[in-house]
C-alpha cells in the first residue's frame, strides 16, 4: 500500500513591507549626493587677483585649474610682502611668473579705476576676485573697524566697475559671523551700483596648496589660527546694467553676447539679490 505523500509546509507569506529590496535598497530615504563645490570662474577667463596676501590662492588657480590669464595684485610693496610672507610669498610670485602669469605689488583696491597697470589694458576683466578684504588693526573698537572696511568695500565697488569686461563679475569672500555680517555687503554692493548674482560657501579644499594669509603676515612657529577652515561665504556681483563697461565682445558673453553660467553647488543661493 503507497505511503501517503506528505504535505509541503506552507511557506509564511511576505507582506509588501517584507518585500526584498533590490541592491543598495534598504528602506530608507536614500541622501541626495553632493554637488560639486561651486568655482566662481572658468580657465580661459581673464581673472584679476587683488589684495592678494602670500599668492597661494592665485598660484593654486593656475596650477590646478588651469587658469592661464590671471593678473594677480597685492596692497603691500614687493620688500614688506616678502617680509611679512617669507619665504612663501618669493616662491608663489616667482612661480606665477615663470607660469607667464603678471604679478604687481602697490595696488590699492579703491584706486583701481586710477592705476595705471590696469588701465593700459582696458575693462577686459571677466572675473575679479578680492578674498578675505580687511583693514588691518587700525582700530580695536569693533564699530570703527566695521566702518573702515566698509569704506574699503564702498571703495574697491567704485573703482572696479571701470575694469570690468561686458557681463563681468566681481567676487568677494567673507568670513562667516560677526564681525563679517556686520559690515552688510549685500548692501554696500547695493548702494555702489550693483546688484547680488548669487552667493555660495567658499571651499578652501578645490584649491590645493591654498593657505589663508593673515594681513600682518606669518605666525611666529607657523602654528596658531588656520583661516581656511573656517567657514566662508563668496558673493558674486555684477553691474546693475548687466554687465561692465561696454566694447568687450570677446569677454564673459562670447560671440552672441550671453552670459555663461557657471555651476552653482548644493551650497549655492541665487535669492540673494
């Protein structure tokens, strides 16, 4: 007589919950990767550096971003900048220079629009760049320090219009916090003719070798406050009008005279203005 066959047990069903996940699945919100750092400029602009403090800002742009015409400008004279950033400052200059880049020394920011370097070669800029702007110790009282580098601010806007190349842009970089946040950039631009593009974090790591200059030169021992990891903000500004002084077709616009947009990262905000 066949032995009865036995029932298979019956298997637990799987609710949807229970569903298996496909790789790399797992049920939880999965976090949106991170956009890449914004780069205030492209390679092939032409970029003006001012109030430079050792160069290694504007060595690291060439170096590593291919930037291949950049004028880089400092406020000290050659001998107190090599004083102040020895030996980092000869190198980084020497550097530049070898590279066919153009380094000048003296350069007041407010007077930009009267120097005589920058004017021989018209508003041609598509990019100016003034990291980290500041006074110096003129002063330990925190509303006169605000008010002297508001001046500076209102100043540098004034003269740098003039040297602009249609749709050029001028960048400034902050710290973040106070005393920064009280001196109103936003404002200042505002008041001086131009108006907010945009604003982003400002990241030290996609320039390589770059180190924050303090403005009375190098630490004794070379340890203590490190700028670059403290957090920053770049704010990008531009003509009221649209653009810089007119007659530069061969600029930011190219042929048919449209801006280039340059890619804005996670950080990037275009409500600003």
């Amino acid at each position: 007589m066949p032995k009865p066959r036995k029932k298979k047990a019956a298997l637990p069903k799987v609710s949807a919950k229970q569903q298996p996940t496909k790789a790399g699945q797992t049920g939880k919100p999965v976090p949106a990767p991170k956009s890449k750092p914004t780069i205030p400029f492209h390679a092939e602009d032409r970029i003006l550096l001012i109030g430079e403090g050792d160069f290694s800002f504007a060595k690291s742009i060439v170096e590593h971003h291919g930037c291949y015409q950049v004028t880089a400008t400092c406020y000290d004279s050659q001998q107190a900048l090599y004083e102040k950033y020895e030996p980092q400052a000869k190198l980084h200059t020497k550097y530049l220079e070898e590279a066919g880049q153009t380094v000048l020394y003296g350069i007041n920011a407010t007077a930009l629009n009267r120097t005589k370097q920058l004017l021989a070669v018209g508003p041609q800029w598509d990019v100016v760049i003034f990291n980290f702007p500041h006074v110096g110790g003129k002063s330990k009282d925190v509303n006169r320090q605000v008010r002297f580098n508001q001046e500076l601010l209102v100043g540098f806007f004034k003269a740098v219009v003039h040297l602009l190349a249609e749709h050029g842009t001028i960048v400034v970089t902050l710290f973040e916090g106070e005393p920064y946040d009280l001196w109103n950039i936003r404002d200042l631009a505002r008041h001086s003719g131009l108006e907010v593009q945009r604003s982003f974090k400002f990241a030290a790591e996609v320039y390589p070798d770059y180190s924050h200059a303090r403005t009375l030169g190098n630490i004794d021992g070379g340890g203590g406050w490190k700028g670059e990891s403290r957090q920053a903000r770049s704010f990008v500004f531009q003509r009221k009008d649209g653009g810089g002084e007119k007659g530069s077709d061969a600029g930011r616009g190219g042929k048919n005279g449209k801006k280039r947009k340059r890619g804005g990262g996670e950080d990037s905000s275009d409500d600003d203005g």
